[in-house]
C-alpha cells in the first residue's frame, strides 16, 4: 500500500495527534533554543524563587532570537529562572509573542515553560528536558493527495512541517529528537492547546480546543498522547483520547483513539473503512487501535462503537428511519481492504437484531475514498415493526444477506438475502436507494411456502390495507406457496406492490351472499394495484343441484386503491347440473331465477357456465351487480319452460344478465325438431318470457297442437316459426307463421290442393292451458285462404274448428265450422254463410265415408249462372263425390224454390222447383209475363266454366201482356186470342223446353207451349247482356182442333200453323209471319224455316249433354186440356 494509501486509511483521531505533535515540537524546539542561551550564562541561586532577568537579559535574549528567526519577531512579557528541588534550572516565559516582520501576530503563548538537563548545562551546553506550552494554536491540513501539512501559526518559519504520509510527519518529529539539541528532552507538555484541522478531500473543518498533548520520551521509545474536546459547531461537545507509541527513528508504530459523542459523519470521513457510517445521524462513542508497518502503510485496524440514539439518512430529502441505540465490533485490514465485522448489534422500533459478517472495500485510484461496499451479513433474533406497521413487532429467526453498498449517492444492493423463518425460506434481492428526492426502493422476494395465517401476520395491515383485509376475509385456511413479491417505491410515484402466490385447500369467498368455493386451489395475484384471485380447482354447494365444479373462475379488483365503491369482477366458470347453476345464478345479490319467475329446477341436464359479476364494493350497503353470464346446457330435459310441454336438447345456449334469461339452441319440443330461443326479462316492470322457435311443420305438428285436420289434408314438411309468450298466472300464448314451402295441402272436397313448393302463409294463435285452444288461424295459398279458430275439448280433442272465411279460388267464400265427432271420426262441415258459385265451382272425387255427417249449409248466396242465383239457401249436403243433397232457397232473392244439388263431371247440377213458375221466371229474368204455374228446372253443368245445358219443364201458365205473342197473333189476325192475351192471358197447360245457358247467351234448341187456345214452338239465340233476340217457331191457333198436326211435326205446332220470327230486342222484338206456311202441310213445313240454332261449343262440348227424351206417342185427340 502506498504512503498516501496509509494516510487516507488512519483514524481522525490519529490525524489530530500527529498534526499536534508535529506543530508542537517544531515551536518547542525553536523556543527551547532560545531559553537555553538565554539561561546558560546563569545559574540559579536561589531554589524554588524565580527571579526575574533584568531588562538588558532579555533585549539580548530577543536579539539573539531575531538572529535565529529572521523572519520573526519575537517578545515576551516576563522571563524568569526557577530552580526545581533536584536542582534542576527551569525557565519560564509569559506572554509570549511572535510576530511577522510587518507586525502582525502569528503566534502569542500565554506562558512557556522550559527546564534545562543539569547535565549539559554544566557543560555550557543548554539542552531542555521538559517543555510546556499553554495556549499554543495549530492548524494540520489534508491535502486532497492525501498529504499533511502541519502549521504551527509560523508561516513561512521554519515551525512549519509538511509530509506526504501521517508516519513522515511523525517521523520529523523523530529527527528533531534525535538531533543533539535535544537528546536530553524527555517530555513536552502542551496545555490549552487549539487544533485546527482541515480535510480538503472531505471538504471537512474540525476545530479541537482545551486540549493537552504530552510527548513523553522513554530511552529509544515514544510515546505522545492527546486529550482534546472537539466543538461540532452546535451545543453538544465530542471528547477525543489518543495515543501513539513508537521507537524513535523507526516508521513502526501502535496508535488508539478513544472517542465520545463524535458525529458519524465526522468519523464517516476519517477513511474508508468508516465511511459507511456516513448514512447516519448519530453520536458515536468508542475506540480505535491501530498502527504503521515498518513500510509506513497502516496495520489492521479494530474498532468498538457504540451508536447512540438517531436516524439512518443518507440525505435531506429522504424520510429518516429512527434507531435506538447500535453497536458494532469489527476489524480492517488495509492491506486487502477487508472488513470484519464480529458483532453488529441494533435496537429500534423499526427493527432490532444481532449480526455479523464481513465486506470487501472497493476504493478510487488514490485509494483514499470508498467506491463500493461488497459484502456479506448474518442477521439473527430479528424483530421488525418498520413505521409501526404491526401492533407489536414481527420475530424472524435469521437473514443471510449478500449486499453492495455504495455512497455517492446511497445505493444499496441486495444480490442475495435468505430470510428464515418458521421453518420456512424467502429469498430476497433488490436495490435501496437515496436519490435528491428521496428513498427509491426495489425489492423482491419468493418463497416457497407459508402458512396462510403467518403470510398475515408478516403482511403489514397498512401496506395495500384493502387487499390485505380482502384476504383476511375472503381467503380462509388453506396452504400458501410459490409466493412471490415485488415492492416499488419512488418520490415520483404512488408505490407499488406485486404479490403473487398459489394456495390449496382453501376456502374462497369471492361474493359474500354467494356460498364459498371450498376445498380450493389456485392463485392469487397483487399487480400495478389489480387483485386478481383465480381458482384452479374448487367446487361451490349452492342451496339445490349438489357441487358446482368452479375451476377457471377468478376474482378482480380491477384498482384496490379506490376508496368510494371498490369495483369488483367475478369471472365465474363452471361446471354442474343445470339445476345447481340455476339455484347458483338465483342467490343474492343476482336473484336471476326469482327475476325471471322461474324456478330453479327448470330443467334437468349439465351447465357449463362462464360469465363476469361486476360490483360495486362498500360496506355497509347492499352489494349492486352487472351480470353476464353465458354457457351450454348439455343433455337438457324441461316440462317447465312450457308449461304441459316437454323440451328436449343435446345442447341449449344460456345468457344471462341484468336484463334477460336467455336460451338458444336446437331442440325438441313435445319431439318435434325446433331451432329454440328463449328469453325472459328480468327485473323491475319486466314483460312476459318469449320462446322463439324454427320448427318442422307437419302433420305431427299440427296434431301436437292441438290442430286437427282431416287425413290427408297436410303432407310432407316444411319450416315454421313459433313464438311462444309465457306470462306469470296465465297460458302459454304460441304464435306460428310459416310459409309452407315443402307442406302439400289438399282439400279434395273443393279440388283444391297446394303443391309443396309453391309458397303460402299459416298463422296460428294458441293458448296452451292444459286444454289447448286454438285462438286464430289464418291459412292462405294461391287459389284458398281460411281464418278462423280452434277449440278444443277434453283430453284435447276437437270440438269446432271455426273459420271466418274460407275462400277457393273464385267460386267459394264462406264462413264454415268443423265440428269434431270425437277421435276417429270424421268431422262435420257447417257453412254459416258465404257464397258458392257454381259457375266456377270444382268439387272433386273422394272416397265415400259412410259415417261422414252430412255438411249442414246456410248459404248466403248461390250462384248458379249470371242471372240467376239462390238466396238464403238451406239445406243437408252430402260431401262425399261432390255436393249432393236438398235444399230450400229463394231465386235471386225474390221467390221460395226447393231444389237439390248434385256433384256432376266436378260441379253441381242443379234442380229447381216451384209452385209459381211465374214468379220464378220472372225473378230469373227469363219472362215477365208468365202467371203462376208449377216448374222443374234442371240444369247440369258443361265443360269448367259457367255453362249448363237445361231443361224447362212449366205446368198450368197465363201468358198475358206479352207484346212478342200480341205481335205475333196481330200477324195471323187472331183477334180472338190478342183480346185474351190482354184480358186474364192464354193459358198453356204445359210448357217445355231444352236450351243451353252459357255466361252471356241462351241457346234454346226446342221449347214448345200447348194450350187449348193456342199450340207454340220455339228455337233461336237470346243474347242476355244486350237483350236481342233471334226466335223461330210455328203458331197453331185452336191448339184444341188444330194439335192433330203434332203427329207430323214438332211439339206444340198443329196441322195448320203459321211460321213466325222474333228479332230485335226482347222488350219490343220485330215480328215476321209467313201466312203462306199456313196452306202447307204440317209434315212440310221445315221448308219454310231454318234449322235450329247449333249449340256453342263448350270445352270442346257440342252436343246436349241432357238425356234424350222419350218418342211421343201420345195421340192429341184423346189429351185432356185443363184450364180453357
């Protein structure tokens, strides 16, 4: 080690001695030279009485000193010589003053002191042997190189010393002692003495007064001791003891200093192996010893120090932590720059233990300042409550520490700290720093395990105090393990805390109204102020289901450090029967089953459940929760969700929240396939549940509801959509609509039937009580639409399925019922109104059934062609191939008739009969002059349209004012039967006809009128919209005599008859008669008319499709006429 190695590496208390020996020998030897010629021409006569040199002595004496220090001035008040008992001269000055040649004061002593060896001084030779100084002044520098400088107040004499190392200066000393001048002195005594020490390199000043230095010289060995008060510039005042033995001349010496209240930053900056005292604010009371190698370097240094009460702070800014009291013991070795530390021992409220361990020193170049501290301690009996954090302090059992500590600036490094405790190991690392604002710390730590109760006790209960207490409260039993903490402090920034460990056999209470998840294992996680608590493994027993697997289930502060309503999230995650989840999901504060009013056994089944709680977290008030929550139900079997009805899924969807209880998923209702959504809103005014259903329609379908219809009437299967609203004390309301693509329907009754792809329209309303009541029913496709209702009787079978309005095509619109008979037999038809046109009408074939009722008909209107339609028609009808039965009606709503209706080639054929032919012909529009009489009409139906071929059959008529038969009879001049025709009329007894009706023409092949006053007949075209006429026929007056001819010709023509025609309109036709035909026989006369009109061509039809009638044979003579 180098010399300026060895000085920087001495005490401060060695420093203050060398510097006063140095500056005290150097005066001392200069003065004592001085009293020695002043005294050796005298000799003292009187013992033990001082007496006093004469004025001229002392001139002299000061003449003599100005001689030997030209650069000074120097006087004295008194010099007086003194004998001791032993005869030993002494020489006393007082007030001494040394002064710069320009008069100022460099050096004033209040007395000095000086006794002379007897031996030499008979020799003339004037050798001090014991020096005393009072009041003397001294100043010893440190040079930022490490070198002193020792100034006795002389400056520029020759008092002034000056060494690189503290052994150099010591060792001037050494030369002067050994020098002949004063190989006599045995001792110098310097009292209230001042020592001014500067330390440039610690840009520290130390002022040491009252203080006594003694150098006492034995034979070949030294020994200088040192008694000084150092003032610290307050009130408190630091005592200093030294001592130094060395043999003279030799570098090898042994130093201590005892000390008492000296501030640790004073002894902090006297070298590098206490400078780590630096950190504190304290008194320090204790001892030093040391030495010099004979190469000059420092020996092996070994210290006590008591610590009296203060505070550990590296600077201004940083919060002061408060000890007691702290001792130390320990030893440096220079040369290794190695610190042991024996015994280390601290006492404080924050923490108290014993340690001992030791440090590598690493120093600058110059070896005179300490860069960093490396080093390793043992703690043990540790007892901590750091800023009374616990209510009584914390036991640890011991710490093994591996550390570096730097200065400049404060920055202690934990490369390795053990910590033992309980049986149990942490392991620490991290860094504690000083900056100019204050403490910055970053530690972390782990452990492997910890009971759960210990890891509370260790944790401050005001350190992260929400999170802790959620612990406490929330976290029962259980192990602790793999934990892992992390703490962050900076005056910059709010501090922060990680903490983070797994535990098992927990229980977990994650919602305090909900049950805790026991048996738990998982892990809990304290991040940039998150609390995160999530579960590995743990089941929950709610009031109903069994277990509830939460595995995957976690809990959230989202920011503990909130102080009005803590937010909190539960993850949840489960795994359980949907009962359970249910009974879980229907707990306070979520109550989600009760919202819904729906039970907890809603279903059987498995739920796998995820979802989020968010609360809001303040004592005192009841807990308000955001929830979300979503899964699958597997498996699920329910006759609840619909009441009377059974749902069926391998896997339906649940959600949950604060608005509605959702599930989603394809399943079975009653069996039937359905794509099902079901949702009811919860909370306060929350409306009705609703199904939502995509099911298969069919057949089956329509029976599960309660739907009956006639075999066969639906086919195949298609999409519908249902939605069912259940509302609390009431029926189930189903709704469905469905475009019936891929349904047949058929209705062979009316043939009529909707292929499966071609679209149309369902609509059904349903109440399903626990006898299902069909409320609507709206059907429509191209060529029928229905509306209408179903009701339902016991055990669900039919009653009445009532329609509104059933429309077909363009022919039937009417309002029906089907009545039900019971299971298995066929229903009975009632139309309650309507209208039916047979015009267009198209019944089709079905299979007789004998036990089929006859439909029961109350038509408003029948319409049988363009003019002529039955009103209020009644009657019985069987359905089996057609409508066929009897009826009562009115024609045109103007006359009763009877009739009957039978199904023919598709439509109805019609039979009508009346008591007033006239009537009835007149309210048909056919003739208006026609009185009373009986008629039978028969039409019966041609090809698809509105045709009919029909035959006439009118028994006891008056024709009269009829202005087409006046014409005629004008014509022939039958003056006779034109006063008849306007008087009562001409009375036909039978009057007959054979036409063919279509929508706008009649077509009238053959029609005759025979009565005993005149015979008719007839042919020809009568266009219906416009009212023109085109007839033919013969007129036979006397029909009585005259019907004879009938044997030769047509019916109603007689042996002489006049050939006529009708044209123009029917109101006023023009009449033409060909009076020659009269002179023609009967058999000729075809010649003198056309042929009959041919019948319109009807769907290809050109022939009559009436019967033929029978051959006549009846021989005219022998008929009866009633009637005139």
């Amino acid at each position: 080690m180098s010399d300026t190695s060895r000085s920087s590496s001495r005490t401060p208390k060695a420093r203050h001695v060398g510097k006063g020996v140095m500056w005290l020998l150097n005066l001392a030897l200069g003065l004592t030279t001085v009293g020695v010629l002043s005294i050796a021409g005298a000799v003292v006569y009187l013992k033990n009485n001082p007496v006093t040199a004469p004025v001229w002595v002392q001139s002299r004496i000061e003449a003599r000193l100005e001689q030997v220090l030209p650069e000074a001035r120097i006087t004295f008040g008194e010099m007086a010589f003194v004998m001791e008992d032993n005869w030993t001269p002494r020489v006393r000055l007082r007030d001494v003053v040394v002064q710069s040649l320009d008069g100022q004061e460099l050096l004033h002593f209040n007395e000095f002191r000086a006794t002379l060896a007897s031996g030499p001084l008979l020799q003339r030779q004037f050798q001090p042997r014991d020096l005393s100084l009072s009041g003397m002044v001294a100043t010893l520098r440190r040079s930022a190189d490490g070198s002193f400088f020792l100034q006795s107040g002389l400056s520029g004499l020759s008092g002034n010393r000056q060494a690189a190392t503290l052994p150099q200066l010591v060792g001037q000393v050494d030369t002067l002692l050994l020098s002949p001048a004063m190989s006599a002195l045995r001792e110098v005594d310097l009292r209230a003495l001042t020592l001014r020490y500067e330390d440039v390199r610690a840009d520290r000043v130390w002022t040491m007064d009252g203080g006594r230095l003694r150098l006492i010289r034995d034979g070949e060995n030294l020994t200088i001791s040192a008694d000084l008060a150092v003032l610290d510039g307050g009130a408190g005042v630091a005592t200093l003891a030294a001592n130094y033995t060395s043999r003279i001349g030799e570098t090898e010496a042994e130093f201590g200093v005892n000390f008492d209240g000296v501030a640790a930053g004073d002894i902090a900056a006297q070298g590098p192996a206490f400078a780590w005292l630096g950190v504190l604010q304290a008194p320090i009371s204790g001892s030093v010893r040391s030495g010099f190698t004979p190469q000059g370097r420092f020996a092996p240094l070994a210290a006590s120090l008591n610590i009296s009460e203060g505070v550990v702070q590296p600077n201004a800014a940083t919060e002061p932590i408060p000890f007691e009291e702290a001792r130390s013991y320990f030893n440096y070795d220079p040369e290794a720059r190695f610190l042991q530390f024996d015994a280390l021992s601290v006492r404080s409220k924050w923490i108290s233990g014993e340690a001992a361990g030791s440090a590598a020193l690493g120093l600058d170049a110059q070896g005179s300042t300490l860069t960093d501290l490396v080093g390793q301690i043992n703690l043990s009996g540790l007892r901590a409550n750091p800023a009374d954090l616990y209510e009584a302090p914390v036991e640890l059992a011991g710490v093994d520490l591996d550390f570096r500590l730097t200065l400049d600036p404060f920055k202690l490094t934990l490369g390795r700290a053990q910590l033992s405790d309980q049986g149990k190991t942490a392991i620490l690392n991290g860094v504690v720093e000083a900056d100019p604002k204050g403490w910055r710390l970053a530690l972390d730590a782990r452990m492997d395990a910890i009971e759960r109760d210990r890891l509370l006790t260790l944790w401050p209960e005001r350190a992260a105090p929400g999170t802790r207490d959620w612990v406490a409260t929330n976290l029962k039993a259980g192990q602790v393990s793999n934990i892992d903490l992390a703490l962050r402090r900076a005056p910059d920034m709010t501090p922060q805390t990680y903490l983070a460990f797994d535990f098992e056999e927990g229980d977990v209470r994650y919602v305090k109204t909900l049950p805790n998840i026991t048996d738990a294992q998982g892990h809990f996680s304290l991040a940039e102020n998150r609390l995160v608590v999530s579960v590995d493994k743990g089941d929950v027993i709610p009031p109903q289901g069994g277990a509830i697997e939460m595995s995957g289930s976690s809990f959230i502060i989202p920011d503990v450090r909130a102080k009005d309503g803590t937010p909190a999230v539960v993850r949840l995650k489960t795994r359980s029967s949907v009962t359970a989840a249910l009974s879980l999901l229907n707990m306070p504060p979520l109550s989600v089953m009760d919202k819904a009013n729906l039970p907890e056994a809603l279903a059987g089944g498995e739920a796998e459940l995820e979802g989020t709680l968010a609360m809001t977290l303040r004592k005192g008030q009841r807990i308000k929760v955001d929830y979300h929550v979503n899964g699958g139900l597997r498996r699920l079997n329910s006759d609840v969700l619909v009441k009377g009805r059974k749902i069926e899924a391998d896997r339906l969807e649940l959600r949950a929240d604060n608005k509605a209880f959702r599930l989603e998923g394809p399943a079975s209702l009653d069996g039937l396939p359905v794509n099902v959504s079901y949702t009811q809103p919860v909370g306060k005014g929350a409306g009705p549940a609703k199904l939502l259903a995509d099911l298969e329609l069919s057949e089956r379908t329509l029976d599960r509801f309660g739907v009956a219809l006639p075999p066969g009437t639906v086919s195949g299967s298609g999409k519908a959509e249902v939605e069912i609203t259940i509302a609390k004390g009431k029926p189930p309301q189903l709704k469905l609509q469905s475009d019936l693509r891929g349904i047949r329907v058929s209705v062979p009754q009316v043939s009529w039937s909707k292929p499966a792809s071609r679209a149309g329209a369902l609509a059904l309303s349903i109440e399903l009580g626990s006898v299902p009541k069909v409320e609507s029913l709206s059907f429509s496709a191209p060529g029928l639409a229905a509306n209408g209702s179903v009701t339902l009787g016991a055990n669900a079978a039919l009653e009445r399925v009532r329609f509104d309005s059933v429309k077909v095509g363009d022919w039937l619109d009417v309002p029906l019922d089907l009545i039900g008979r019971g299971k298995g037999r066929p229903v009975q038809v009632v139309l309650r109104g309507g209208t039916l046109d047979l015009r267009r009408a198209e019944f089709g074939d079905s299979k007789p059934n004998p036990a089929a009722p006859p439909m029961e008909v109350a038509l408003n209107r029948l319409q049988i062609t363009d003019t002529i339609a039955l009103t209020g028609i009644k009657g019985r009808f069987n359905t089996a191939k057609g409508l066929d039965g009897n009826f009562q009606a009115q024609l045109n709503g103007a006359v009763p008739v009877q009739g009957r209706l039978l199904p023919q080639s598709g439509r109805s054929a019609v039979r009508l009969q009346s008591d007033d032919a006239g009537a009835v012909l007149r309210a048909a529009g056919l003739l208006k002059q026609v009185v009373g009489g009986s008629l039978s009409l028969v039409l019966l139906p041609v090809g698809s349209g509105g045709a009919f071929d029909g035959k006439l059959d009118v028994g006891g008529v008056a024709i009269k004012d009829a202005p087409g038969i006046a014409a005629l009879l004008n014509a022939v001049s039958v003056v006779g039967l034109v006063n008849e025709l306007n008087g009562d009329g001409i009375y036909f007894d039978e009057v007959e006809a054979r036409f063919r009706l279509t929508p706008n023409r009649l077509t009238l092949t053959e029609a005759s009128a025979v009565g005993a006053s005149m015979g008719l007949s007839m042919d020809g075209t009568y266009v219906l919209n416009t009212g023109q006429i085109a007839m033919q026929g013969v007129i036979s007056p006397v029909y009585l005599l005259n019907g004879i001819g009938s044997l030769f010709t047509r019916k109603g023509e007689g042996l002489i008859g006049f050939n006529y025609a009708l044209s123009g309109l029917a109101k006023e036709p023009k009449v033409s008669v060909n009076p020659l035909s009269a002179l023609t026989p009967a058999m000729f006369r075809e010649i003198f008319r056309a042929p009959p009109p041919d019948l319109p061509e009807v769907d290809g039809i050109t022939e009559s499709t009436l019967p033929s009638e029978p051959q006549n044979t009846e021989r005219p003579v022998a008929r009866t006429f009633e009637g005139r």
